[in-house]
C-alpha cells in the first residue's frame, strides 16, 4: 500500500512539472488572479483568461471555447476570446488552475495556468525555551509555532545579550521549532541576563513570541555523570560508596537506585557530594542497578539527563532466617530405624548470599554421648539410628560469611499419642489449584499443642516414598490450612495434619484434591478366581494420570450373557493397596459378563474391560451381610425378574481384600 502511495505520488509530480512547463510559456494567452496568487483561507479569487492577438480558432472567434480547469475537473467554459471565473471555498494549500482553448474538430490547446496557494498567517510562537547542554555546549532554544500555515514561513531567533550583544539565526522551512545559535554561554558573570525572541513570518502576516529572559544558571543543564563506579570496604554491605565524576560547576546531585528485580527507585538528594556518597541501606547479596543527576543550582537550572546504568551486586552477609525441618521416621527391624530430614531452602533475604552447604547434627540427649554429624549440599540427608533414646537433630545452612542459627527438632513418633490426634480431618478445593484442609483440636489434650504441620503427597498406588514430600506449619490457634505450594489439579494427595507437643505427636489423614472429574477408565479386572463357589475379582489399578482426582469408590458389576435385565453391582470403598474382592452371589453353571468402574466425587467412570465366569461348583444358598454396603438374601429361583429390575444394586460378602 505505501509504495503504491509512493507511485502515484511520484506520477502526479512529473505531470506538474510537465503542466507547470507548459504553463510558464503561456504563449497563446494569459491567466490572471486578483486580489493575489497567495490568499488567507476563506477568500474569494476572480480567475481571469485571456487569448492573446491571432491565437484563436482559424475560422471565427465565436468559435473559440474557453475552457477553466482545477486540477483536471472542468469548473466553467465560456466562447469568445477570454474568461472571467469567481472561486471560492479553496482549501488550504496549493490549488492549480489551467486554462484551454477548444476548437471544433481539434484537441483543447492549453493557454495558460496559476497555482493558488490558499494559508493563514503565523501564529504566536507559544513555549519559547531554550537550553545549553554542558558547560561547554551551544544555545538551541525550541517553540511552539502553532497551527500549519501551509505557506512559505521564515522564522527568525534573535538573543539578546549584555552590552548589547545580539545573535540571530533563521530558518525558511515553515515546519521549523528549533534553532541553535552555535554560541556558548560561560559562566563568568552566572547572573547576567539573556533574552531571547522568535518571530514568524509569512505573505499574510507575522507574529512574535512574548520575550523570554534567562540567565546562565537557567539554562545551562549538566552533562550527565560519568565514570559511575561502587566500593564495599571489607567486602561489607554496610560499606558502601558510590563515586562519579561531574562538570565543575554542579552543586547538587540525586542519586536512584534499586534491586533489579524491582520497578520502585529508592531517591536520594546530596549537595557538595563532590563525586562520592555512602549506601547505608543496601540489602546483602543482591544485584542493584544505580543512576546519577546533576544540577548546577539548587533553585534554579534543570536536572541533567540520567546517567547510563551502573549494575552491581552486593556482598554476601551472614544467613539471619532458620530453615524449616521436618522428617520422616521408617522401622528398618526391632532395633532400627531410618530417619530422613528434609529441609526448606532459606529464602534470597533470608540466605543473604550463596548457600554453600549445610550442616546437620543428630544427637541422643538421654546418655548425651552419641552424635552424629554430617556436611551435605542437598536440602535432605537419611541416617540410621537406634530405635531407643530420645534424638534431637540441628540443622544450619552456611554461606561464605557464616551459618544461620541451627533449627533444632526432635526425633519422635509422630503418630504415637492417640490423644494428640486431630479429629476429624477433611479436605475441599478451594481457588484455582488449592485445596483447604481443617481440622478439630485434640478433644483431651487441646492446650498441651504446640503446633500443628500438615504434610501431603501424591497419592501413589505402591506407596512410593520417592514421590516428594511437602508440608507447611501452622500455629496451635488455627485449625485449617490451605495448601497451593505444589498442588497439580486432577492428582490425588495424601493429607496428613500432625499435632506436635515435645517429644509426642498425633496425626490424622486423608485424601484431598484441588480439581476433581469422573475418572476417564475403569479398572482393568486380569483374573478371575473361584474358590469354593464364590469368585475372586482381581484387578489393575487405574493409571494415576487417568483417575482424574481422589477414588472413592469400585463398582463390580455383573450379569447374565446374553440378558437384557439390568446389570447388578456391589460398591467397594476404595483402599490404595487393594486389587481384589470375592462375589458369592453368581449362580452355578450360568455364564456371567463382568466389569468394572470407578467413582470420584464428580463421577463414575467408563466400563473398564469385560470379563466371562461360569461357577461349575454347588450352588452357594447361604444368606450374608455386606458390612456398611447394604443387606441381600440371595435365593436362586425366588426372585422374579420383577425383583432384580427393582433391587440392581447387590451388596458385596465382604470388603476386606
């Protein structure tokens, strides 16, 4: 779009330039503009033509048409030897106008033209500024010079010095709002006064600015500082000197600084700093980026532009926070057991510097000789330890100016005091990837609370303990939490709250989720066992990434091939560790098609696999009893069909595995 812009651009120009040099000859006649050629916008113009002696149409003069042109849209015509034409409503700018003569069976001949250029007069020049960069820069002064004037402006600065000292400096481009007038002021009478003026002229008028008077120290702005550097004496944040360097005459300075992980400056203002001003409030081991201003004055002048960014990092200090510790306890045997420290890396204020590594300190307190002490760079170490005494661990992190504080934590059952245990404990989403865990105090022992750590992970079929472990704390007065560290929607997590007091500790779990849907396949059942005229069902479990949030429940369902009854189902609650349950509910010598499903709280699955059975033992007539499912009496033979569409759901003998 723009080249084709450019194009007829370009074409239109060459055809003025042809027009324009046929024009100038103007041999056959002449073109007349009264009152002018250059008019305010708004005026009206009588355009005049005129055929010079012989220059007619051969055969009579009535037969010559002369025809007015405004660009090329023919606006009047007249037969005779000249034209008279009133216009008005031109618009601002250049307006071409052609006059040409038509003769019968002839092409028009071109007599003669004018340009019309339609403007307005200057306005006030607004704003008049001016400005010298550095001591040992030239005067430019700017301005507004107001509306277009789309005429031929000639803008002329004039300053005005002591002893009647005069500069001035044009400019002949009607777009023009700056001048440099080359000179350089010198600070050798700092108070002496200039005044400078601009005036703007065109074929309609002229305007000048109103006056504007200044001395050296007004207009003269600093070059910005340079050669900007940062010293820490003795490698000490708390020793910080920030130098530069700066043209003679500056008096005041602001300095700016801030992290650069921060968009908010920290300003600060000195006067006479002559090059240096010491950082008392810089934080340890963190990257800042600094900027330096000058001024010659404190009241009058400007600011000088910013200096280019000078970056750095503070040294390192001693860490100040304590690392949040916890563990986890395993029996390797009677006598044994594995203790796993896991740790929380400090935070970047906190570690005020590069944590090398750190220092772990595991000691029995009850014959206070055994120890055991360990370098690592990890946030976890594992160790083995009786499974007797009373164990307190300390744990410190170092950097090159020192260690944190140690966190100390005793070694204990975390789940031994029954009566420390949080009752009930329940878990709901909550926001976009949260889940809220509550809780109930210890009903016997609420006071005895020191504080309460809610650990999860995922939930793992096989009980990994490689799946990571998270936890946070949270004092004794609250009873909820909320977990959104680590969280992952449609994953299944393992919530433990632990009650801690001393050496003693209670716990209580359960299962959680921050989005849930029903899961996406049911169990794959890959055997099917009869024992005794019941059937084992065994099963795979569903892979973790298609359960789509915590299991609730199984669905076993079962009926004859071939049937068009409703299937019927028995409902087991779910367990992590199992994959199998009996039914001895099928007749003998019948072929049976099973599946399997499963529920979340947001739904059940899709059928999982199908399976056949066909009982060859004695029929079961026992009656049995599902613990907390539902109560059926299975009777071959007395249940009408009537009874199974109405009675689908079946209970199971049994849930245990």
């Amino acid at each position: 779009m723009a080249h084709r812009g450019c194009s007829l651009a370009l074409i239109f120009i060459i055809m003025w330039l042809l027009i324009k040099a046929k024009i100038d000859e103007c041999r056959r006649g002449d073109v007349t503009v009264k009152p002018s050629r250059v008019i305010l916008l708004g005026s009206t113009v009588n355009i005049s033509c005129t055929l010079k002696p012989r220059q007619g149409c051969l055969n009579n003069s009535r037969h010559n048409k002369l025809i007015l042109y405004k660009f090329d849209r023919r606006i009047n015509f007249h037969h005779g030897h000249s034209l008279n034409s009133q216009v008005t409503g031109l618009p601002l700018g250049t307006t071409l106008f052609v006059c040409k003569l038509a003769c019968i069976n002839s092409d028009e001949i071109q007599i003669c033209g004018a340009e019309i250029l339609v403007g307005v007069a200057p306005e006030q020049p607004q704003n008049l500024s001016c400005i010298q960069k550095g001591e040992q820069g030239t005067v430019a002064c700017t301005w507004d010079r107001g509306r277009d004037t789309h005429l031929y402006t000639e803008y002329t600065l004039q300053l005005s010095g002591p002893k009647n000292l005069t500069w001035q400096k044009q400019c002949k481009d009607h777009y023009c709002d700056y001048l440099d007038f080359g000179i350089n002021l010198t600070p050798e009478s700092p108070e002496s006064s200039f005044t400078a003026k601009v005036t703007a002229v065109n074929s309609l008028g002229s305007s000048s600015s109103f006056p504007s008077t200044f001395t050296f120290l007004d207009i003269v702005r600093p070059l910005p500082p340079w050669d900007i550097r940062i010293s820490f004496q003795k490698a000490s944040v708390s020793r910080c000197t920030l130098y530069w360097r700066d043209e003679g005459l500056v008096l005041l300075n602001r300095l700016r600084y801030r992290p650069n992980n921060s968009r908010l400056w920290n300003m600060v203002n000195v006067t006479k700093a002559k090059g240096r001003h010491d950082l008392l409030d810089l934080k340890p081991f963190t990257e800042y980026e600094f900027q330096i201003s000058s001024k010659l004055h404190l009241f009058k002048g400007s600011w000088s532009d910013w200096s280019e960014s000078l970056r750095a990092q503070t040294p390192e200090e001693e860490p100040t926070g304590m690392l949040d510790v916890w563990y986890v306890k395993r029996h390797l045997d009677y006598s044994r057991q594995q203790i796993s420290l896991l740790w929380k890396n400090l935070s970047v204020s906190e570690a005020r510097g590069k944590i090398l590594h750190y220092e772990v300190i595991l000691q029995e307190l009850t014959g206070g000789k055994a120890m055991i002490q360990n370098i690592t760079g990890h946030t976890f170490w594992s160790t083995v330890i009786p499974r007797t005494g009373n164990w307190t661990v300390a744990v410190s992190a170092a950097n090159s100016k020192g260690s944190s504080r140690p966190t100390r934590v005793n070694i204990t059952n975390l789940c031994g005091a029954g009566l420390l245990a949080p009752r009930p404990v329940s878990a709901y989403s909550e926001g976009k990837d949260g889940i809220r865990v509550i809780w109930q105090p210890p009903r016997k022992a609420p006071s005895a609370v020191q504080e309460y750590v809610v650990e999860w992970r995922e939930l793992h079929p096989k009980g990994d303990t490689q799946v990571p472990l998270n936890w946070l704390r949270s004092p004794p007065y609250n009873v909820s939490a909320l977990i959104s560290e680590n969280v992952k929607p449609y994953i299944c997590y393992e919530i433990h709250v632990y009650a801690l007091s001393g050496y003693q500790g209670g716990c209580t779990s359960t299962l959680g989720n921050s989005k849930h849907e029903a899961p996406r396949s049911g169990p794959h059942v890959n055997a099917i066992t009869e024992e005794k005229g019941s059937v084992l069902i065994s099963w795979n479990s569903i892979p973790v990434q298609e359960q789509m949030g915590c299991l609730l429940h199984y669905r076993i369902y079962w009926k004859e091939r071939d049937s068009n009854s409703q299937p019927q189902f028995c409902e087991i609650p779910y367990r992590v560790s199992q994959n199998s349950h009996p039914i001895n509910s099928l007749q003998p010598r019948v072929t049976y098609v099973l599946w399997m499903t499963a529920l979340t709280a947001a739904g059940e699955s899709s059928p999982g696999n199908e399976r056949e059975i066909c009982l060859q033992g004695k029929a079961n007539w026992m009656a049995f009893v599902a613990p907390s499912i539902c109560i059926a009496i299975i009777m071959v033979g007395i249940f009408s069909t009537h009874y199974f569409q109405q009675k689908r759901r079946h209970s199971c003998p049994w849930t245990g595995s």
